[in-house]
C-alpha cells in the first residue's frame, strides 16, 4: 500500500474536540479522478497509489497512519446560531507535511454518518462531489486560496436525496479544516481551557508571528480578518459567489472551503444570488464583504477572554481591529481590480473609473468575465456584449486616457489585461452539464474535459473555446443546490 507519511497534531488535542471513527465501507468503488500533481505536493507517489486508489479513496482501505475522526464544530447558519454541527459526513485521515513545509489535512467527504450526522447518511451524492472538484481546482488556478481536490470515487450505492442519486466520495486537502465554528462551539460550552487550547494551536499552525506579538490573540484575530477580507476581495475580482458564508463554512486559514450551492455570475448583477436556501438574500454577491465581517465578529467574540482579562478593553481592541476591515478589504478589491484594467499605478480617481464600468456592465446586461477579458482585443470588442452601450462608450473613452498615462506600449497594456483576467471559469451551465453526463449516462469525459479547461484559466486555446461562451437564454442557471 502507498505511505502516507501522517504526522496528526490535531488527533493530539483533547478528545472533545473530535470523535474517532472509521469510514463507512462502500460497496464498489471506482476511481472518477486522481489528482496526480497535488498528489506530488503531497509527497505522495502517484504510481504506488493506483492500485490501491479506489480503495484508499473511498475509505475501504484505511492508510497506515491514519486516525480518522470527525471534527466537532457549531455554527451561525443563515445568521441563526446551531450550538453543535460538526462533520457529519467526513473525516479527517490525518495530516501531511507537504513539499513546501506546509501542514496539510486530508479528509474524506461522504465517507458515512458519524456522531455529528444528525439523522443524515453520511454520504455525498456524486453532482456534490464533481462540482467541488471542478471548482476547487479551478479557484485554484485562478490564483485563490482554496482547499483543494485530491480525488473522486464513485461509490457504487444509491443515495436518497430529492431523488435517488449515485453517490460518492471526495478526498479534500485544506490548510486545516478550523472554522470560526470550531471556535463557537467551545464557547458556547464555556469551555475556557479548549478555546486557548485551539487558539494556541491554529497560532502554532497557520499564525506563528501572533505568538511572538505583545497581545497574541488579538493579533490572531487581526490576522484572520485580514486573510478573511483579501480571500473575499478575490472573490469579488472574479465574479465568484459562494453562496452558504455560514461561519461553520469560514475557514480560519483563509481558504475557500465548502463549495455547495456556488456559483460564478454571468451577466454582471450585484444582487445575484444563485443559492436555492438564501431566500433572503443574505449572501448575495454584494454582500459577501460585510458577511465576511459579520463572520469574524463571531469569531472575536469567543476571543475576547483572552485578549484582554478587562472585558471592555477587549472589546474596544477587537471592534478596531474589524472595523480596519473594511480598508483591508477595500485596498485589496481596489488593487485587484485596478490589475483587471490593465493599471499599475495608482490614481486617485481608479475607485470611481471602476465602479463606473460595474455600473455600465449592469446596466447593458454584460457578461462579468468576458467583459474583462476582451478588453484585451480593444474597447470595441467588448462594446458588443452591451446590451445599452452608450454608458460604456463614455466610460471607454475615460479608461483609454487612464491607459495611456500608464506609460507604456498598447502591447503591454493587453498582456497585463489577460494575465488578469481568466478566458475560462467554471460556468454554471458548464457545470451542470458535466454532472448530468455523469449522473444521468455515467459518462466522465466531459468531467474531465471542463477539468482540464478550468486548469487553464488564463491561455486561448482553440480546443477550450467553447467554455469562453456565456450560456444562452435557455441555458442560464438560475439556482443551485447545497446537495447534502
């Protein structure tokens, strides 16, 4: 069997904090994708592994090393506070030290029920489970902090949701799986010594220079928000709306975790929310900044104990360090943006420049991406994705002046707008496609064509011109499901 070389810092923790488990075994494994560069990462030997894949994947074979166990979390669902969640369909197999010297965790999602599950199965449909891999791997290549996909096995079993469902199984590797809501769920037990435990430990694993700082929890908070605020700035950059900002779904690495009901607009409209459970509106795409906010306040709050023993100095040290916030998030949007212009200096009217085009943008209908993106072939070509291009001309004529006060040839202008600005997302149409080949006709090779694609965000290349195209009228997808 291949080694893993598990090193499982986390297992060491008190055991509140987790449940021991094994996987669920399936009954016919077969390996979907194996994802053989992360794999090297890892320190994995991809070769050694495909005999075993299927097995080791699915959680019928359990590595030498390994000590699974299901994190215990709770959770602001919806902005309602659930006291106890935790992993009710996964599990964590244990922990790597990765090429660069990074910890990484490796989990299996959809590998049975466990103490967490709450009535459910445990398991993951088979639609879930390519969605997050496909999309992970494509936030990935844009360059976004992401967990990210080592592997996809079918499972060969019947999984009841709306329908029955063929279900399978993802292999996830995330910085930690720490969420605002392992932080929750301790506090609301009053549990003092596991909350400076677990702060102790996510400084020692992913915030080392706060254990060296005058007040190290209070820099552990600012260096989560501020992580929190560039990772939702990126996001924004690239028309990406998560859909579920639960704070059981906020990562304290500063990942992207948790991809259920997301989504990447079309047609630029602020409000979009594609979530088929935010009736509401909550996570809209422009409110994801002050969800963000809201979501580490949640997080400050546990803190504030041992920030300050003074309870209303704790609180005036943490309220200054959230509301620094909004610049972070501010300067981070506005620098990334700015990049999508084709700008690298700094002037003073950029902020308004930009949120003139937004506004044009959603006024003439005009596809989020390609409108970037064409901006490379001239003003001209993506005039014609506006349904209203009068607001663009003006705007046009503006941007081309800022441009030219850059300094530099037209060329280098386009080479900075396309290493900006990806040809190929991870379209909601494009999506649903693959994983109704896959459920509906067993068919991969479309799962493995978008993958591939999404790989190779930044390069026009014939062969993956088609997934450059919005989707047609009839094509538009207008919700997505969380699928658990």
């Amino acid at each position: 069997m291949a080694a893993f070389a598990f090193d499982n810092s986390y297992r060491r923790l008190p055991e509140r904090f987790y449940a021991p488990l094994a996987p669920q075994p399936v009954v016919a494994p077969r390996l979907i994708a194996f994802n053989r560069v992360l794999a090297a990462e890892l320190g994995l030997d991809a070769d050694a592994m495909a005999p075993t894949a299927a097995g080791l994947f699915s959680g019928n074979q359990i590595a030498e090393g390994a000590e699974p166990i299901a994190l215990a979390y709770a959770g602001h669902q919806f902005g309602n506070f659930v006291p106890q969640l935790g992993d009710g369909r996964a599990l964590l197999l244990g922990e790597l030290i990765d090429a660069k010297g990074f910890r990484r965790d490796v989990q299996l999602k959809g590998s049975g029920p466990t103490p967490f599950s709450r009535n459910g199965d445990g398991r993951a449909a088979l639609g879930p489970v390519l969605r997050e891999y496909v999309v992970s791997e494509a936030m990935h290549a844009l360059g976004i902090p992401t967990t990210r996909a080592l592997a996809a096995v079918a499972t060969g079993e019947i999984v009841r949701r709306e329908t029955a469902l063929p279900g399978a199984i993802l292999t996830r590797v995330a910085a930690s799986h720490i969420r605002v809501g392992t932080f929750q769920y301790f506090a609301a037990r009053q549990d003092a010594e596991a909350l400076r435990l677990l702060a102790d430990h996510v400084i020692a694993r992913h915030y080392p220079q706060a254990g060296t700082a005058e007040r190290p929890y209070l820099a552990l908070l600012a260096a989560v928000a501020e992580r929190q605020a560039n990772l939702v700035a990126r996001w924004m950059t690239v028309g990406f709306v998560h859909g579920v900002m639960n704070t059981d779904n906020t990562a304290i690495s500063g990942e992207t975790i948790d991809y259920g009901p997301c989504a990447f607009l079309d047609a630029y409209d602020p409000a979009t929310v594609f979530s088929s459970i935010d009736r509401g509106g909550r996570y809209a795409f422009r409110n994801q900044p002050a969800i963000a906010q809201w979501n580490v306040a949640r997080f400050a709050e546990t803190l504030l104990f041992l920030i300050d023993p003074d309870i209303d100095t704790a609180i005036a040290l943490a309220t200054e360090t959230l509301k620094a916030m909004t610049s972070q998030f501010g300067r981070a949007w506005l620098s990334g943006m700015r990049a999508k212009l084709g700008l690298m200096r700094e002037e003073d009217e950029d902020g308004t420049l930009i949120g003139e085009l937004l506004g044009a943008m959603h006024a003439g209908a005009a596809d989020f991406t390609l409108t970037f993106r064409t901006l490379a072939d001239g003003a001209g070509a993506a005039r014609d994705l506006f349904g209203a291009p009068e607001a663009f001309d003006t705007w046009a004529a503006r941007w081309q002046a800022r441009t030219a006060r850059e300094g530099v040839a037209d060329a280098e202008i386009r080479a900075r707008l396309k290493a900006a600005n990806p040809a190929i997302i991870p379209r909601n149409h494009r999506v649903e496609d693959v994983i109704t080949a896959a459920v509906e006709r067993q068919d991969f090779a479309p799962f493995q064509t978008l993958l591939e694609a999404v790989q190779r965000p930044f390069e026009d290349l014939p062969q993956f011109a088609p997934f450059t195209r919005p989707p047609q009228a009839d094509e538009r997808v207008l919700q997505t499901f969380c699928g658990t």
